[in-house]
C-alpha cells in the first residue's frame, strides 16, 4: 500500500477507534458511495476476561485489526491486514486473536475449481506477530477445511482446524500450534466427515458422517479407540446437524427428525427437532424451547448450551435456558425498547456484552457493563447516515392471490410519514430460501434515500414462517414465488401508497432470477428490471453445478432440482422458466451486473442472457464487476453496483414525473 493509502487508513483507524460520533452532521442525503461503502467495522470481540476489544476496521478495502484496553483506551495492537475479506473474528485466550478470511480461488493441481477457499491467522498480542494457522505442517494445504473451533482447556487456549492432506486425502482435525501455526493432527478424518463436535477440553464426543451420492446421514459416537455408528438416516436433501455441545459436559446437540421421539414442529422448515443426546448413554432428549431456533447460544467460555434465537418479524428474539444470561438480556431488552438488539460478544463471566443496534439506526454497537451499570456507544456502522436519514422501514402483511399470507417490509423514503403514490423498487431476496428481515439494509436505505418505497417480500419459500410456508415454494420458480412480489405491488397499489405505473424490480442471486423473471413471466408489472448475479437459463444452472461437483447426483442438485420443480437432471422443463430463453419476449429494459469471481452462480448466466437479448435484437446493459465474488464483498464494486442500478432507475422509472407536452 503506498504511503498515501496508509496515512488515509491511519486516520480512519484513528476517528473510529476513537469512537466519532455523528454529532454536527447536517441533515442531507449521503451519497450513493456511503450507502455502498462496507461498514467501518467488520467484526467486534471481547476478550474473555472483557478488558481488551477487538476489532476489524474498514477504510476503503483496507481491512486493518484492531485491539485496544477498554478501561484505557490504550492501544495494543493496530496494524493492516490488507484488503482481505475478513469472515470471522474470535479470541483464542485472553493474547491471541483469531482471524479468518477468505479469497476466490482455484487449485488446479489438485482438481478444485475455482472457489471460495478460507484461511486462518493468529495474532499474539504479546509478540505482535501473525501466524498463518496450518503453517509449515507436513502435506497439509494452509487451508481451513470447515471452520476452526477455540476451546479453553486446562491446559491452557487451544484451537483446532481441519486441513487437507495431499499426500493421503485425509482431511484430519489438528490441534494448531498458536506460536508456530503449525498443526498436529489429533483425529482422523475423511471427505464424509462433514462435521463434529468437541467439548471443553477439545476432545471429540461426536462426528456426523454423510455419503453424499447414497444421502445416507449418520450419527457416531466415541467407543474405545473409535466412532461407532449409533444412529443414521436416508436424507438426500434435508440432512440432520450437529449444533454444538449440550447443557452439559457430556452432551451435544442434534437437528434431527425423530417422529419416534417427537412430534413434528410446524415452526421448523425442515421438519427438524432439536435433541440433546448423552454421548456416553445414547439417550436423546427434545430441548425445552418455546419456538423452534434459528441458531443457538453457547457460552463463551465453556462452549455449554446457554439458549438460542430466531428473527422474527420485528427482529431477532433470544430465548436463554442459563439463568444468568437469561437475566441479563431481559434488562438489555428493557435499555432498548422497541430497538431488537442482537448479540455480538460478550466476556466469560457474562458481565460486559456487546450488542448492535440498527432498527431505526444505521447501526451502532454498545457494550453493557453490568458492574457499572452503562452502556456505551463504542463504534458506528455507518456513522455519515444519521438516524434521521435512515428511512422507516415498516413490517407489512398482505394476502397473495391464492389466499396465502406474505410478510415483508416497506422500506420510505427519509422523514416521510404519510406516502402516496410513490414510485417503487420491488427488492427480492437471494436464497430463495432465505429472507429479509428488520434492520438497515445499506441497499433499500439507498433507493429510499433517492425518493423510492422499496418493497422486500418474504414470498413463498422464504425461510422463517415454518415448513408449510417453505414447502410451498416447492417448483414455484417463476410462478407463484414470482406471483408473490406481484401481488404485493397490487395491495400497495391499492392502499394508495405506490403508483402501479412506476414499478421496477431488482434483486440478486435467486433476486436476479426474479428479476428477469418479472420482465418474462410476470410481465405486466414492470417498468424495468436489475439483476445482480442472477439465475438466467435454469437447465444449465444445475447442469453447472453438477461439473463443478463431478457428481450427476450430488446434494446440491437434488436441492436445486426440488425448489426449481425438475424430475432429474437436465430436465427440459425448466427450459420454461428460464428468461434467457424467453429473451423475444422482453419489452422492458433490463440491466445486469454479475461479479467477475462468483462462485455460486457463474457469471455466464448473465453473459447467456445478455447475448440472447441481443441475438433477439432487445437493448440490454451488462455490467462486468473484476475481482467480485458473489456477495458483493468490496466496497467499490458495491458502489458501483449502488450507481449503476441508480442511474439505470431514474432514466426507466424517474421519481419525479416529467410534465407531458399540451
């Protein structure tokens, strides 16, 4: 970095970790640059013993770390990290952080396609050195197979990664060494080994084992000097999971459907319950929540079962089973009514918690002390978009034409309160099963702040409304997940909030699909479309991943296939549903984005779309983002991204109409 780019980040490191507010910004709208911009903190941690803070900061795509003494405000540690894309931030002991990131690439030794690969780095704060985790050890890839797990054992702060090894094609767990990087392997493992689970002290009490092309899913525990097969099931989609250790030392827990042990959960999409098993005598016991979770909490320093959370319409709700914690995130819900705050951090003794707030904000973290009963704002998400600039987003419900109930939020334009008649951006959500939920989201906040409602539809298939609700996106592609978005432009039409005559949609990954989808399949509603990194020729979408697997039978298609509605692999009708093939039919204007190194949808879908566009004599703009991936990762890109889509929406659907000639 030259000397310029470093006093630029020097500076920006500086005004965050000394915690700048927003005070005397005047009250106008930021540009499309600050929306797109990544958030000036990635990732914030407390150490365990809640005196240090670590955290990654952003100026521009330079990522650099971060520790400082809470009580001081001393400074450790600040240095860059470069323009990594920084995924996750964890201690490893009260002197050493954790740092994983990740870069698209391939290993065409070794036959891996090109991907997203993750990697680990430890800082020691005592020597102030990086060590790449996996460094240096024998035939093994510098690569985290997985994630990489922190255990506090009495022997002192351990971590753990599993690594490739190029020699046997083992992928073992190692116990990395935390001065050198250096692992040792500590169990044997193989590609069918998708997960375990370690207690306390870092030994292994479970591993889950999964044959992908049979989808045979199994569940072994420890006997002896092995792992004995205890449980297993067909599951060629929905395969069960190990979630972490239990309430207790001997126990784990497993997202399973048992029919003999429980009854179905109507809140779980997948049909799944949440079991504690005891590893030493097999049983197995529902958990005691009160709504089916979204994730669960374990405590921070023993890796115990504490609770769990789910989002809901308003925000993520927490649900904790450990009195303490229970306690004590009651009296944070009641310092901020109204405001669903989420859990970031917190120390082992559960008396400093850190949390991010953005109902209603642009996002700000406040770490609770409880011994001294404060808290304090320690840094800001976007601190150039003052909350007055933030548009309300308001939680919706509206009936689909078939009678079904669709929630979503609409997002106004800043300091509006009684809307009429305003243009919209209908804005689907990736996955399809996914969705949007309450909170800042940088891209309808945009489009807001330029005078659009934009509306986020949790259309059938969305994740968080139960299995019904999930099931009946089953082969709606194009259809009825389509028709959903739709109908939601008509119920806003008539509560005279929205002009129908000025509807564009816009959306990326299975959003770029839908976007397509609604200038082919569900024309009659939009002015124009933008695809970010969409889906345009479905056949050849699984086609893809299926090479990219080298398995005709793989998880990945079956999944692709029951949500697209195909029978098998290669299946013409979803030649039907695909827009590149309906590209005659096109009368609207369409753009289309897609990062140069997306891994997940490959961007000739949108070269395919684009070129059959043109071949049917239709204008379209495609625009070739380098070095993006597929989550929009650097800031410039995502700027640009913001831009273009901003540019392409007032020239196709301006906000302010234009007086026609008498």
């Amino acid at each position: 970095m030259s000397g310029l780019g470093l006093r630029a980040f020097a500076l920006a490191l500086a005004i965050v970790m000394a915690g700048a507010t927003t005070g005397g910004v005047e009250a106008q709208t930021p540009s499309l640059d600050i929306y797109g911009a990544a958030p000036a903190i990635d990732h914030m941690q407390l150490s365990p013993s809640g005196e240090l803070i670590a955290r990654v900061v952003v100026a521009g795509e330079t990522r650099g770390l971060a520790v400082t003494r809470i009580e001081t405000g001393e400074h450790l540690f600040a240095a860059s990290i470069g323009d990594a894309k920084v995924r996750d931030l964890r201690w490893v002991g009260e002197t050493k952080v954790l740092i994983i990131s990740s870069q698209t690439q391939s290993i065409p030794t070794l036959g891996v396609p090109r991907s997203e690969l993750f990697y680990g780095m430890v800082l020691d704060l005592e020597t102030q050195k990086l060590v790449h985790v996996l460094n240096n050890t024998p035939d093994v890839l510098g690569v985290l197979y997985g994630g990489a797990s922190v255990r506090q054992t009495s022997q002192g702060s351990a971590l753990f990664a599993r690594g490739v090894n190029i020699a046997n094609a083992q992928i073992n767990l190692h116990r990395v060494d935390l001065r050198t990087g250096r692992g040792r392997a500590v169990v044997a493992m193989d590609r069918d080994t998708t997960d375990y689970v370690l207690d306390g002290q870092g030994e292994v009490i479970a591993i889950a084992h999964y044959v992908e092309h049979s989808g045979r899913w199994s569940l072994r525990l420890p006997d002896s000097n092995r792992y004995r097969e205890v449980w297993g099931v067909d599951a060629p989609v929905d395969t069960p999971g190990l979630v972490g250790m239990g309430r207790t030392p001997r126990t784990i827990v497993i997202s399973a459907v048992r029919p003999d042990l429980a009854v179905e959960d109507a809140d779980s999409e997948t049909g799944h319950e949440l079991f504690e098993v005891n590893v030493d005598t097999g049983e197995w016991t529902r958990l005691p929540f009160e709504r089916h979770p979204g994730f669960l909490v374990h405590h921070p320093e023993t890796r115990l079962l504490i609770g769990a959370g789910r989002t809901e319409d308003l925000g993520v709700r927490y649900e904790f089973t450990e009195a303490t914690a229970a306690r004590r995130w009651r009296a944070i819900e009641r310092a901020f009514p109204d405001k669903a705050p989420r859990l970031v951090s917190w120390n082992d003794d559960l008396t400093q918690i850190l949390v991010f707030i953005d109902v209603g904000e642009s996002g700000i973290y406040q770490l609770v002390d409880f011994e001294t009963g404060r808290a304090t704002v320690v840094a800001e998400a976007y601190a150039a978009i003052p909350a007055e600039q933030v548009g309300v987003m308001r939680s919706i419900r509206y009936p689909a034409a078939d009678g079904l109930e669709i929630h979503g939020y609409l997002t106004l334009p800043p300091g509006m309160e009684t809307p009429s008649g305003l243009p919209l951006v209908v804005l689907a959500h990736g996955g399809p099963a996914a969705r949007d939920a309450a909170g800042f989201d940088y891209w309808a906040q945009a489009l807001a702040s330029r005078g659009y409602a934009v509306l986020q539809a949790n259309f059938r298939g969305s994740t968080g409304y139960g299995r019904a609700f999930l099931e009946a996106g089953y082969g709606e592609w194009g259809r009825k997940m389509q028709t959903d978005l739709s109908d939601g432009v008509r119920w806003l039409a008539a509560e005279g909030i929205a002009d129908p005559d000025r509807v564009c949609i816009v959306g990326a990954s299975y959003g770029g699909y839908a976007a397509m989808a609604g200038l082919t399949l569900d024309k009659a509603v939009y002015r124009c479309g933008v695809s970010v990194s969409g889906v345009s020729d479905l056949r050849r979408m699984v086609n893809w991943e299926a090479r990219q697997q080298a398995q005709r039978n793989s998880q990945t298609v079956r999944y692709w296939n029951r949500f697209m509605g195909a029978a098998r692999l290669n299946d013409r009708a979803l030649d039907a549903l695909s827009p590149a093939l309906l590209a005659e039919t096109v009368d609207r204007p369409l753009l289309l984005l897609h990062g140069k190194d997306d891994t997940v949808v490959p961007i000739e879908q949108s070269r395919v779309m684009a070129q059959a566009l043109r071949s049917a004599g239709k204008a379209v703009e495609l625009v070739e983002l380098p070095g993006e991936d597929h989550w929009l990762s650097r800031a410039d890109t995502r700027q640009q991204m913001l831009r273009e889509t901003v540019r392409f929406l007032e020239a196709n659907n301006p906000v302010e109409l234009k007086p026609t000639a008498q």
